[in-house]
C-alpha cells in the first residue's frame, strides 16, 4: 500500500488508475462478505475504504487548485 504522500507526488492519471484499482478491489471484498465468506484479512475492508477516501481528497484538492 502506499501512503497519502506518495499519492500526493502521483499524477492525476495515475491517481485515477489507483482509484479504479481501489474501486475492484473494494469490490471484491464486498462480495466475499455479502456470500458469508470469511475474508483472507478483514482489516483489508476498511483500509481500502480509506485509501479511496485518500485519492478522492487528493484529487479533489488538485482540481480546486
């Protein structure tokens, strides 16, 4: 995983990469809680969640700038 400052020195392209990565990912674990499964790590849920908070944010600050 990389920190909020390696995101703030990513480009704007690759944030949006990252952020769909995210997205997938997000995905993923969320079926595999909806079908009863017990996830590989379960703090895995809540540090994606905050990592697509992350780039949001970065990309949100980037464009009011």
């Amino acid at each position: 995983m990389k920190g909020a400052k390696d995101f703030k020195t990513m480009s704007s392209s690759d944030l949006h990469a990252r952020l769909g990565e995210f997205k997938k990912e997000l995905l993923k674990l969320n079926v595999q809680v909806a079908t009863g499964a017990n996830p590989a790590s379960p703090g895995k849920l809540k540090q994606t969640k905050k990592n697509i908070a992350r780039v949001l944010t970065d990309l949100q600050r980037r464009e009011e700038a």
